[in-house]
C-alpha cells in the first residue's frame, strides 16, 4: 500500500513538472490564429404584371421578370472577438457591396460591438430585417426615405442592456455609392449620416412564441453637392414598375438640392404565436434648394409622412422569428415533402401602406404648371409559402393609387401581381 502511494506521488510530481515545462515552452511559442470561414447565399427570382387603365379606352400593361438578388457571402471569426463579413450582390450583372465589415464583438466594459465597413442602417424595423424573411416581397414605400439600405461607415451596437431590455444602435456613415464601394471623398465638405435607434421587448414569453416590441429611431443626413436623383421620389411597392415623382424633374433637378435631411421614426410590433403584427410611422424633413417662379435658387422645409401596418397568419401553425430588434427566420414545422404527405406552411399576409407630400403642394407659387403628386396608398395582400425553412414561393396582388395635382389625369389604380421563388443557404 505504501509502495502505490509512493508511486502516485512520483507520477503526480513527473506530471506537475511536465506540464510546467511544456507551460514555459508554450509561452515562447507564436500564437496561432486559425480563422473560420462560412459561406452563404441567396437568389430570389421575381415575375411581376402589371396594369393600370389610363383612360377608360387605354390600359397600359407590363409583364416582366428579374433576379431581384443573388448574394453571395463569406463570414466568421479570426481570432476570439474579431469577426467579419463580406457580402456581395450579382443582380442586373453589377457588383455592389452590401454587409462588407469588420466587427470587435462582446467589447470589454462597455459590451456590444464595434463595426467598420458597410452594414444595414437602424432606421426601422422593415429595413433591419432582411429581404429573406420579410413577409411581403418589397419593404414598405415609407423606407423610401432611405434612398439605400446599406451604407460604410463605423456602427456601435448594443442589444443587451439593462439585462435585454434595451437595444441600442448608432452609426456614422458617408455619402459613397454601392457600386462604387462606398468611396467619399467629401466628408470634410459635408459631413456624413448619423442614425440612432432605440428597442425594447415590451413583453416576450418565449415558451409561447409571444413578444410585443417598440422602437423608436432618428436620421440626420448630410448630402453631398452632387444632384441628389432619388431626393423627392419613392417607388410603389412593386420592383420594376415607374416611380412617384412628387413634383416635376424641371423643378428639382439642380445642383445642391437637398441640403440635409431629419427623420424620426416609432415602430411596434406583436408576435402572438402564428400571428404577427408590425407597423411603422416616419415623418421625414428636407431642407432643400428649389427654383422659384423666377429661376431663382431659394431654400424651402418639406415634410414627408409615410406610415403601414401590416399583419400576418399562418394557416398550418408556425410563427415568425424575431432577434435583435428586428425579425428574423421564420419557424416552421412541415416540409414539403409529397411522399411523406407533408405541404410546408402556409402564411397569409396583408399591408396597408401611405405616403402623404402634401407638404410640398403647400408651396404652390413654385410649382405652378407643373404636374406632381401629393400622396400614393398601397394595399396589398398575399401568401408565402414555406417549403422549408430555407425555400418559399410568394405571391403578392398590390394596389397603389396616386392624388395627382390636375383635373385631366382620369388614371385608375395601377394593380400589380407579384410572385417570387427564393432559396438562401
């Protein structure tokens, strides 16, 4: 019995000094860093018909189809809590960032991340979710505000505080273009875009699929002295149709048109299990330069609303996913599968959505004789349905009806029929 006990001691001193030595040797050594890596992606094909009777003998008609997205992308860790990401869209044959950045996650003390590169603005609810789990096939008209989703610049996030019941997002970014990497060189000119927003869950039982949420975000922009094309127009929510010019090109196309612009916005939304609701309020300010009755440069304030409400059910039991302030994929519990008798889940969604400038019509000395409009309406409803958690097919019939300045244009709503294939992985 002594003997093993002195046995164990000997090999527990040799392996106290073996692992000692091999602790010494191991500090003299390069740290290796090993990065991870994955891939991911998404396409989502769209056929769109359109129609709108001009006149009660003329009806124009459109049929069409597009990649809407292909997205490419590439993520993960380099060492600990530097992560990355670098996505990419091929649509229209164009190369054009989207989530390109590098994030210092979980940060000591203060927590959250710190972001540098391109990402997706705070500036609501619609726009922080992406276009793989929306449940329409275009965002809300009101997030035409924002003449693009993405933008470069540096992010600070913080969805945890006070123990995940407040969220916090802000963010300075530039001027840059997409397509063209998101370069600006005029920041010392004009400065750039800050964007905050707050979150909180309200209520959320987990275990019963239950949250109601609320939110709020502010934008003020800095534009550059470049003409500013997407200034005062917004786009019904269908893809290839025309957009809504609020007042004529003649009158707002000119250098330095939109000086800076103020948004504010309050979201909420409710999931109840198989049921959702969300909606979005906007009032968006620009202070911008217009020409006078008598070709002259002068400032004027104009305010936009924009404003939906959206809800959503599905018929064979799932729900919608929601994280991080936004929502997220959706939970489904069938797979289409014809041998095993399974259909997937069926959603049925409807939208009501508004666009109000009739702010702009209050300054008709300097827009006499022109044709502009001072609020559009959509109504739109549909289906999704889920395959798998991965593949859906959407279907979308709109209706957007436009106030136009004039007597004359007799034009009826324009309806459109919207159907999409989309997988991601």
């Amino acid at each position: 019995m002594k003997k093993l006990i002195l046995l164990m001691m000997v090999m527990l001193a040799f392996g106290y000094q073996t692992t000692f030595a091999q602790e010494v040797v191991d500090e003299k050594q390069p740290v290796k860093v090993k990065p991870t890596v994955a891939f991911h992606g998404r396409i989502q094909y769209d056929y769109e018909f359109m129609k709108q009777e001009i006149t009660p003998d003329s009806t124009n008609k459109f049929r069409g189809s597009e990649f809407r997205r292909v997205y490419l992308s590439g993520s993960g860790k380099i060492y600990k809590n530097i992560k990355y990401k670098a996505q990419f869209e091929f649509a229209g044959s164009k190369i054009g960032y989207r989530d390109v950045y590098i994030k210092f996650a979980d940060l000591p003390g203060i927590g959250g991340n710190f972001t540098v590169g391109s990402f997706a603005e705070a500036t609501g609810l619609d726009m922080m979710t992406s276009s793989k789990y929306i449940p329409m096939i275009e965002r809300a008209m009101m997030t035409s505000t924002q003449n693009f989703r993405w933008n470069s610049g540096v992010m600070y996030d913080n969805m945890g505080l006070f123990g995940g019941k407040l969220g916090l997002q802000l963010s300075y970014t530039g001027n840059g273009n997409n397509h063209g990497g998101f370069k600006d060189g005029r920041l010392n000119d004009k400065g750039g875009h800050f964007v905050a927003r707050l979150t909180s869950p309200v209520y959320e039982n987990k275990e019963k699929h239950q949250l109601v949420h609320l939110g709020f975000n502010f934008e003020s922009r800095k534009r550059s002295e470049e003409p500013q094309e997407y200034a005062l127009k917004v786009r019904p929510e269908n893809h290839m149709g025309g957009h809504v010019h609020t007042v004529g090109h003649d009158a707002i196309d000119i250098p330095g048109l939109l000086n800076n612009q103020q948004d504010l916005g309050f979201e909420l939304a409710a999931n109840f299990g198989p049921f959702s609701f969300q909606s979005e309020y906007e009032i968006a300010g620009y202070n911008a330069e217009v020409l006078d009755n008598n070709n002259k440069k002068v400032d004027k304030t104009f305010n936009i609303n924009g404003f939906y409400a959206l809800a959503s059910f599905f018929v064979t039991g799932g729900h919608r996913g929601f994280k991080h302030g936004a929502y997220s994929r959706a939970h489904s519990y069938k797979n289409f599968c014809i041998k095993d008798g399974d259909w997937g889940e069926f959603e049925l969604v409807a939208r009501y959505s508004m666009m109000d400038y009739k702010s702009i019509t209050d300054y008709e000395n300097l827009f006499a004789g022109e044709d502009y409009y001072s609020k559009t309406t959509d109504i739109g409803f549909g289906f999704n349905w889920y395959l798998n958690n991965h593949t859906r097919l959407m279907y979308n019939h709109i209706i957007s009806d436009t106030n136009r300045n004039t007597d004359t244009d007799k034009r009826k709503a324009l309806n459109a029929d919207l159907i999409r294939l989309q997988v991601d992985f």
